[in-house]
C-alpha cells in the first residue's frame, strides 16, 4: 500500500522556531493521528537545522498538552525527553554490546519497539531527519493492526503470556485490553538474553514469536518511506513498531531521535487524520483544518464534547489523568472519585460525564450511573452512548416502557454504529440487528463487573469473530427505519445476527428489503431463510426426512381471560399429557415448564403473562438406557457440521449449565462426550451424519445449531434448531477436553467470513 501525502505549499514560518500557538495545533494534531490507526505521522516543512528546539518542544507539548513558556523548554520530570543522535559510529558500536549498537551502524533494522526493557516504554517516540541518505535508509511502519490480523487466536493468547524476557524482567509482549493491545518487541533483545542461558522460552512461545516475525515481514512493506531533511516521524511506540532499510557503510546521515512518557496524547476539535498523513507547517493551510472523511457522518454516533482535554483547566486534566491511570490498574473507588471531582469543576462536559457514568455502571452503582447519564442527556439529548447506558439501567429497574422510550429515537437517529474509525486496510463488515422486540440490559463479567447488552433474538458474535482482523459497523434496524435510507458505508459483507423468526419477524422483513437494494454484496444468515425456521415450521418441513422426528409443535394465543377456550384449543390440537408450554420468542429455558395434566395446564396459564404467544410442544421422554437424559448439540458453518456439546444430565431439560451437578462427577459422561467431540461421524454414525446434512439442505442457513438426541430405533429426535444458539468458551476452563474443539468452531466462522469475502 503506498503512503498517502498531500502536496505540501512553501513554508511561511516567520522564524526557524515555531511559536507557542503554532505549536499547540500542530501538537493536537499529531496526538490524533498517534491515537488512531496506523499510529504515526509524518511533519513536513521545519527547516533542516542542528537543533533540537523544535523537536523537542513539540514532543513536549505533545506530552503535556502545553507549548513551552518564555523561560524555556524545561519540563516537571515526567515529561522528561530523551534525546539521542542516530549516525553511523563505529567506535560506539564496537563499545556497545547491546543490540542497541545496531542504531550506530548502516545495516538495517527489522521492525521493532523502542524502551522494550522498561517497566513502562515510552509512549512518544520521534525522530527528525537532519541529514538524509540518498540510497536507502528508508523508514519502515508497521502498525499493530496490520500484524493481529494475520494471527490465529492461539497465537494472540501465547503473546499475551508474561514469559519473554525484556530486561531482567519477564514479561508479555502484547499487553492492555484485548480491545486495545499494546505491544513491546524487539526480537534481537530477546534472543541476546535467550542466548545466555537465563531465561527458557517453551516451543509453543518461541513458536508464537516466529509467527509474529513473519507477520512483521509481511506487513512490513505497507509502510515504507524515505524522510528528508527537516521531516519528522511521530509514533505511538506502544501501537506500531518501527524499522529502517540499510544504507552505505560511509553515509552521513543524521537523525535526532526523541523518546517520551505521556499519559495520554492531546486530540484534536475534530478528527485531523485517519491515515498516514503528512501535516504541513503553514499559514495558508493551518494544521487544525480537518481533513475530508466520507464516512463521518454515520459512523461516528457519539456526540462530541464541546470541550477537550486541551481545554480544560489543569485541575481538571489532573483529575482525569489520575481516574484513567486508576481505572487501568483497577483501583475503581479512587478512579470514581477523581471522575466526580472532575465532574463538579467543569458539569457540562459530556465526554467527562461519559466516562464517569461507564465506570459507575460497570462497578454496579447503578443509582448514582442513573443520575450521571440522565445529566448527559440533558445535556445531548441524542447522545448515543448516554442513550443506551441510561435504557439498560431503566430497563433493569423495571420500567420497559420508558426503556423503549429513551432506545427508540436515538436509534432511528443513528442506524449506523462503530466503536472504532475503520481501518483502510482491513474489510469491512455490516453486522444487521434487531432492535424491535428486544432491549439493552445489564450482565455481569466474569471479573464481577457489569456491562449493558442487547438482549433478545440474536446469536453472539465475541467468540465467532476476531474483531481486530475487521472494521464492524452495526445496522440498527427499528421501526422500519431501513426503508428510509439513502446512503450505506462502503461495505464488503452482510452479517446478519437476528436470530428469531418469532421475536424478529419485523426486523428480518426490514432486513430482507434493505439486502435486495444491494444484490452484489454477499450476506451470512439470509433474513428470509431465518424467517422459516419457527418452531412450527421445523416441526411440519423436517419431518418429512426419513428417520427425523421434530415434536408436534402449535402456537396458541393467551389473552389473559379464556382459560378454558386455551385447554379446549390444545387438547383439540391432539397434544397428549405431558406436554411442554414455553413463551414464543424466549431461547432459554426460563420460560419453559412441562405440564402434567390438565390441572396443572390451568394454573401454568393464570400465572403466565396475558396477551402473549406461547408454543405447546408434545413431550418425549427420551431417557437412555443409563437412564439420564441426553443432548447432542451440533453447528452447521458454511456447509459443514461441527461437534459442540454431548450433555448428560438427570433431568429433561438440559443445558451447558447443568454440566457442573451430574457430568462434572461422572467420568463415564465426560468421555462419552470427549468421544462424540473427536469422532462425531463413529459416534452418531453415517446414517445419521446424512440425515444431519439433509437437515442441512432444508434449512439452507449459513450458520445455525442443531440440539437432539438418538432415540434406541435409531431416530434422531430434534429438540430445537435454530441461528439463535450461543457459542462461547465458558465451560472451557472446568472441561478443558473442549476448547479445541469450540476453537475449530471459531475458526470455522472466520473462514467462512474469508470466503465470502473473497468471493
């Protein structure tokens, strides 16, 4: 990929040094692009001089948001700059030996990340062109995205683990969220400790480097480009990993380099750069214009602040470096503390009130989240955010209605939704959901904290896709709003996620329509194949296979008063005792209840909600000769059926769940199901594989489950089949025989997503 530039007018400045106010544009605009893809800049225009005045006070403007004052450059010391000269010194290379000694030579240096052995490497790294190579040393960038998406997962997590050596330290080579990584390497650090014997790295882990290694070489060639005198290269250190080309042994060249520790680096009013840029020092063509963005008008659904840290009183941005730091180290009550006090000194700041709000509610202080996201609705009232935080904390509170009442408008306001700025070289996905019939509500991590979701009516994409590898923009489909939309983001794939034909037949119809306006895009989960899979359908199309049983299925309508009319309508239907009663709509067994007989039919309706479609399902016991019950559970990914689960349990209705009271006792359990995970064909046998695979046919999605079990006469019996099926790793850990296999299927869906990309 070749790097963007713009063409660059003649410098105005009025002195070889730039000016406070200068300096402080230029500084937001250079921590923009540091923040965003692909992590670095390049600053054309200053004049090629030996002096670092420039250099340094913008990395130190950079660092603390400020411009120097009269009295000089000087800084507290954690703005402290590190400065250093790159030429060629062969007395200092021969007297250093690090495999820093390389920056003193003309050979070239792979890509890599500068203060790799610190406890903490510097954020800001920075060097300035004084004296240019005219035949190579050729800069090389290579940012973290670009090498996360040519990774498997097992790669991501053995890269996570602490065990290389940095320093005399151990440590993780990516590091932070995984939302975010960060990465420190340096390879020829590592292998200069591995080589002395201290430190012994296990193959898995030399394995993940050599794969990291052949990332970096792939994506190396994406970003290359020659600095002239005068230009500077800013770079996020912990987000792109930087190289150069080799250059002739008797070259003069000369760059200043600069390294620095920031807490966070300065943005801009506006986004300035979403590419690599080169930012000119003009006056005819100032550094705070923005820059043209197509998209940005529905992809970015979170209304601005009016102000930014650059604009807040010290006290303030104090407070707001110290919440970050705290919340990154977990240290909540603190963090919620300097968010609140932050909060009182400027009260109309929403991106403050924002991230105050988040961390009340994902530490459960829901009252007091509550009151902060209803003031940042006071203050934006189409805050997209602030929107849904505050329906899922009303809707947990019991109030449905005006839950509704708070979604509805800002999500016909934004029907396009993404958490990131799109990244140029990665594909892009438009991910549809439904918003009619479902709700944002709160659940709790596994670490104890909370978060709110989209509840209802679809399947869960966190462990089927690699988020890193693609740019995920949301379709918010409510209302019908699709039909009024003229313009789509520049797309490569449907994913549609709606999942339940009965909760979503509104949505899928909605779906439906806005897929025909764009026939040439390939789509995963045709909405109309979705719409056929209710349980009603299931029940009369897959039991025209031979040899597959799916149980008579109705749906009925109670109305809160015609008991008896509801009785007389079941029985008439031909369903015999016992009988299973669950809510149309509901995936989880919570809604489900096996009936007896008709005693129990009456007092299962009067206490069951009124004006609501419930199925009645005829029951089966499907007890097997150990006298437990049995669940099979099977994907269908691209065509091919992937093992899931084989759950043994004492009672009928069975779930992932219930593994921990009977199967996490029993061996025998567990090496059955061990036994269907790496043999399915043996362990259900061909005939069945086809009868599986003639459901398959019918059914014609993408992506679906199969739950069921085989009955003694060899019939597969079919407990439930749909799109809506979860797929995680939560078991993972206490049934450790399963993560491969639920990898596969992860690995399978990405795939497909490939496939269809390609094609």
């Amino acid at each position: 990929m070749s790097i963007p530039t713009f063409e660059i007018p003649q410098v105005s400045v009025a002195s070889e040094h730039l000016e406070p106010e200068i300096l402080q544009d230029i500084a937001r605009s250079i921590g923009t692009a540091l923040s965003t893809y692909p992590h670095y800049v390049v600053v054309q225009g200053l004049p090629a001089i030996k002096d670092r005045t420039n250099l340094v006070n913008l990395a130190q403007t950079i660092g603390d948001g400020q411009p120097p004052t009269e009295s000089g450059i000087s800084r507290p010391n954690h703005h402290k700059v590190s400065f250093t000269k790159v030429q060629i010194n062969p007395a200092k290379a021969a007297a250093n030996k690090s495999v820093t000694q390389y920056s003193r030579t003309h050979l070239p240096l792979p890509p890599h990340t500068d203060s790799s052995y610190m406890p903490r490497p510097h954020e800001l790294v920075a060097f300035q062109c004084i004296v240019a190579d005219a035949t190579g040393g050729e800069s090389i960038m290579v940012p973290l995205e670009d090498i996360l998406q040519q990774l498997d997962r097992a790669t991501i997590e053995r890269l996570q683990a602490p065990v290389y050596p940095f320093g005399d330290q151990l440590r993780s080579i990516l590091f932070g969220d995984a939302d975010q990584f960060n990465i420190r390497y340096y390879r020829a650090q590592i292998d200069r400790t591995l080589e002395q014997g201290k430190v012994l790295l296990s193959e898995p882990h030399q394995a993940a480097m050599a794969a990291l290694d052949t990332a970096l070489q792939q994506a190396e060639s994406g970003h290359r480009f020659p600095l002239q005198a005068g230009h500077i290269v800013f770079m996020h250190n912990h987000r792109v990993l930087h190289g150069r080309t080799g250059f002739l042994e008797a070259s003069d060249r000369l760059l200043y380099r600069v390294r620095l520790h920031v807490n966070s680096f300065p943005i801009a009013p506006q986004p300035l750069i979403s590419t690599p840029a080169i930012i000119p020092l003009t006056h005819e063509q100032s550094p705070s214009q923005p820059l043209p963005q197509p998209l940005e008008s529905f992809l970015n659904p979170v209304a601005a602040s009016n102000d930014t840290p650059d604009h807040l009183p010290e006290l303030v941005r104090s407070h707001l470096a110290l919440a970050k730091t705290l919340q990154k180290d977990r240290q909540f009550s603190a963090a919620i503390d300097h968010y609140r006090q932050a909060s009182q000194l400027v009260p109309e700041n929403l991106e403050i009130l924002r991230d105050y709000g988040q961390l009340l509610l994902r530490t459960g202080q829901f009252a007091d989240a509550t009151q902060v996201f209803q003031r940042c609705l006071a203050i934006a009232p189409d805050d997209y955010d602030s929107s849904l935080a505050l329906s899922s904390l009303v809707n947990v509170n019991g109030d449905e209605e005006k839950a509704q009442s708070i979604l509805r408008p800002v999500m016909r306001q934004n029907p396009y939704a993404t958490k990131h700025p799109p990244a140029p070289q990665k594909p892009t996905i438009l991910r549809l959901r439904g918003l009619d019939g479902s709700a944002y509500g709160i659940v709790q991590r596994t670490d104890g904290t909370y978060r709110y979701l989209l509840q209802g009516g679809h399947f869960s994409i966190r462990d089927l896709i690699d988020k890193q590898h693609y740019n995920l923009i949301i379709l918010n489909i409510i209302d019908n709003n699709v039909d009024e939309l003229t313009e789509m983001p520049q797309v490569e794939l449907f994913l549609n996620t709606i999942a339940c034909p009965d909760l979503k037949r509104g949505s899928l119809l909605a779906a439906a329509r806005f897929i025909d306006r764009h026939p040439h895009l390939p789509v995963i989960n045709d909405p109309r194949r979705v719409l056929l899979t209710t349980r009603e359908r299931n029940a009369l199309r897959l039991n025209m296979i031979p040899g597959v049983r799916f149980p008579q299925t109705e749906k009925v309508h109670w109305d809160g008063i015609s008991l008896e009319a509801v009785v007389r309508e079941i029985i008439g239907l031909g369903f015999t005792f016992p009988l299973v009663i669950r809510l149309v709509g509901s995936q989880t067994g919570s809604t489900v209840a096996l009936i007896k007989d008709e005693t129990e039919l009456r007092d299962h309706f009067q206490k069951s909600q009124a004006n609501r479609e419930y199925y009645v399902i005829q029951f089966r016991d499907c007890r097997n000769a150990q006298n437990v019950f049995n669940k099979t559970r099977v994907f269908f990914i691209d065509g091919n059926f992937y093992p899931v689960a084989n759950l043994f349990h004492d009672a009928w209705n069975v779930h992932s769940g219930d593994r921990y009271r009977v199967m996490a006792q029993t061996p025998w359990m567990q090496a059955r199901e061990q036994f269907f995970l790496n043999d399915p064909i043996n362990y259900i046998g061909l005939q069945n594989v086809d009868k599986l695979c003639k459901i398959r046919d019918a059914i014609g999605l993408d992506f679906f489950g199969i739950d069921f079990t085989l009955l003694e006469d060899g019939t597969l019996f079919i407990f439930e089949l749909n799109a809506a099926m979860r797929h995680n790793f939560d078991h993972a850990k206490n049934f450790p025989y399963t993560k491969p296999h639920l990898q596969r299927i992860s690995d399978a869906f990405d795939a497909m997503i490939q496939h269809r990309l390609q094609r």
